[in-house]
C-alpha cells in the first residue's frame, strides 16, 4: 500500500532540530545549571548562611516543640533595634520541619530527572512525553503520585508547625495566621489531581477540568498567600511612623539585597517555566506497531489514516532492543519472536524543551518554598510578636491578666484594652 507523510504528523518532521534522542553537552550543562543553581541560592538564604554547622544541634534542640506555638516568639527580642528576633529566628528555621520535604524533593527530582536522561532511550520515559513534573507524575509514574502526594502533605503539616508559633493575641497576628495557614493548606490542592492527560469526553472530561482547575488554584493560592502576606505586612510596618518601632522590624541593607536575588531567581524561574513549557503529548503510537519496517516508518502512515491524526505528535518511532537474527524470526515460534524480537517505541522527541520546562519548573517551586520557610514565617512571626508586645505594653497592668488568661485558652481571642479590661 503506497504510503505518504501526513501533514502534521509530527513536530520532528516539520522541525527536524526541535527532536532529539539524546542532549548534547551544552544541552546537559544547561540542564545541570538550571537543577543545582536554585539550590545555591537558597542555601544563602539566613536558613543556611553562617549556621550549617549549627544544625544539628538546633535540631535536637527544637526536637519534638512543632506545637510549641507563640510561647517563646516575643521572648527573642534582645532590644537591639529587632536584630535580635530576626536572627533567632532565621536560626531556628534551620529545625523547621518544612526543610525535610524540601531536601526530599532535591533528592528525588534532581536524580530521577538525571537517570532519565542517561536511559537508553530518553524519549520512550515520561521526559519524552511530558514539560512538567505533575504531568510525569500523573501519566506515567503511579509511585510519582503517590510521593508527590505524601510530600506535599508533609509540607503542608510541616508549615502549619510554623504558623502555630505565630502570636495570635492581636488583629494584625490573627490575620497574618490566616493568611499564612490558608496559603500553607493551598498545597495539598495542588496534590488532589497531578496532570492525567488521557482522552475522555462527557462527565469525566468536566471533573478532569475540576480537578485540574484546583491544582492550578492551590499552587497560585499557596505561592501567593504565602509570599505576599508578610510582604504587604512589612510594607505597612514601613509606612508607620518612624517614632513607633515598626522600622525596626525591616531587614538590614544586606538581608533586603539577598531576599531580592532569591525572589529575583523565584520569578525568572517561574516566567521561563510559563514562557517555555513543553507541550505535553502522552500518546504512544509507537507501542502497537510489532514489525520493525512500521515502526521505522512512523509517522509515514497509510493514506486513509491520515485523517485520524488530529494534531501534531511530538515525536518519531524506532524498533530497538533486538535480540534475534534473522535465522531466528524465521524458526523460533511467533509468540517466543514476539517477546524477544524487540519493541516499538518513541526515538526521537521534544526532548531539550520538556527537560529544560521541568528544570524551570523545580526551579521556581524550590526557591518560592525556600523563601517562605526562610523569610516569610519568620518575618510574620516577628510582626505579630512584635503587635502583641505593644499591645501588652498600652494596656497596662491588664496585660499580664489577659495574658494569662491567654495560656489557658485553646484559641487565642483574648486581648487587652487601653483600660486594662479583657476583651475577647
């Protein structure tokens, strides 16, 4: 049967320099820069620098107090101009919980993405099918899901440890706590519905658009609440006047330049991953065809087959794997020659462009969260601190009634007024 080219069968094809089987050295340098460079900068985050070596010890000290709550956030203060809680607090991250999901996640995504590129065919793992991680995750990993899932959620517990510590006794720390705890939940969200890309139509084609729309929703409400709440707090500590202390919660010169350089990386990481994302294509046309001159051919199809390819696919087919001669097709049973004369699959793909949209990918993700867990907890737990530590100081003598009114309440809605009356 005459065979031809369908049009826009496939990328590779129309852009023969688009597909690759495997990445040059200058494509593997990029990558490695674009995995390890992220986490560089957020080891000069003050969760790293000047206090690697304290972390064992912090560690073991902050052992077992995830549910310590506010109890120790204003006693830092050392008097010197707000110097004093900002580093005992960039300190203490160092014993956050949240920093064993994130090791987690480099040493989990930074191999994996490594050994798939050096498989012996790249474009037949899920880096041949897909520019993002929940896609690999979703569509050809089921084991992918599940750690993804059980990370997520222990990042998501693992923050609400650090929201606790948040004084909740003022208006201005309960606000920050609810911004923060909804940002921190905002993850599991993001975990309900890793990207399935499968053909469907009628009820599961709508919840495929529910699920998707409340991964999208978590990861935005989560990065957003999260980096922006303390943000647009401190923002208003500036705008207070100077006489009020307010001014000495900002970071010093130096610490401002690095929360600039790591939100600077967060978002150029993010704009690449939007601006660069791979577009998936999970179809595998290649694993049906059994004869090595069909598989060779794709995608050069039968004339009347070509209508049936309704959009580009993102790859080439090749027979690999064969471990029988000709002799051998000829005597051996057909169904001993089907197992053993090889398989069809995906050669040639988007390679570089899926690789490159999910090193961007962990890139942005790895740095936002990083951020959070260095700078933005901590400055919302020197704010709030800081709230209720004026506030104790205005009411006067009733303070320290409502305060200990406070410790023996579950939820803290008690605060004290000008007269020194308690009010919930």
């Amino acid at each position: 049967m005459a065979r031809e080219t369908c049009a826009r069968a496939s990328l590779c094809l129309e852009d023969p320099s688009a597909c690759e089987e495997a990445l040059d050295a200058g494509g593997v340098i990029l990558v490695l820069l674009m995995l390890l460079l992220p986490i560089a900068v957020a080891c000069g985050s003050p969760c790293f620098e000047d206090r690697l070596r304290r972390l064992l010890r912090l560690m073991l000290h902050r052992f077992g107090r995830c549910n310590g709550g506010a109890e120790n956030t204003a006693a830092d203060d050392d008097g010197h101009g707000g110097r004093g809680p900002r580093r005992a607090l960039a300190g203490r991250c160092l014993a956050s919980g949240a920093l064993v999901p994130l090791l987690t996640v480099i040493l989990a995504v930074v191999p994996t993405v490594l050994m798939l590129l050096a498989a012996p065919a790249p474009c037949a793992t899920g880096l041949g099918g897909c520019g993002s991680i929940s896609c690999v995750c979703g569509s050809y990993y089921s084991q992918g899901y599940v750690f993804m899932f059980s990370t997520l959620l222990l990042l998501a517990y693992s923050l609400l440890c650090e929201v606790a510590r948040i004084d909740g006794s003022t208006m201005r720390g309960r606000r920050l706590r609810l911004a923060m705890a909804a940002g921190s939940l905002g993850t599991l969200l993001t975990a309900v519905f890793p990207e399935h890309l499968e053909r469907g139509d009628g009820n599961y084609a709508a919840a495929f658009t529910a699920a998707y729309t409340l991964h999208q929703l978590g990861l935005g409400a989560a990065c957003l609440l999260s980096v922006a709440a303390p943000a647009v707090a401190l923002w208003a500590e500036a705008r207070r006047p100077t006489g009020s202390g307010g001014r000495a919660l900002l970071p010093s010169p130096l610490e401002t330049r690095g929360r600039t350089l790591h939100l600077t990386a967060a978002a150029v990481a993010s704009a690449a991953f939007l601006l660069l994302r791979g577009t998936a294509d999970v179809s595998d046309y290649c694993a049906p065809l059994t004869r090595p001159a069909e598989c060779d051919a794709w995608p050069s199809l039968p004339p009347h087959a070509c209508r049936h390819v309704s959009r580009p696919r993102h790859y080439t087919c090749a027979f690999s794997n064969s471990s029988l001669s000709a002799d051998d097709l000829l005597l051996m049973p057909p169904g001993y020659v089907a197992k053993h004369a090889g398989e069809c699959r995906k050669a040639r793909c988007t390679l570089f462009r899926n690789v490159r949209s999910i090193a961007a990918e962990f890139a942005a993700l790895l740095l936002l969260c990083t951020y959070v867990v260095s700078h933005g907890l901590p400055d919302a737990q020197r704010i709030a601190a800081a709230a209720a530590a004026a506030d104790r100081a205005d009411g006067g003598g009733g303070a320290s009634v409502c305060g200990a009114e406070r410790e023996g309440t579950t939820r803290p809605l008690v605060m004290a007024t000008e007269n020194g009356v308690c009010r919930g």
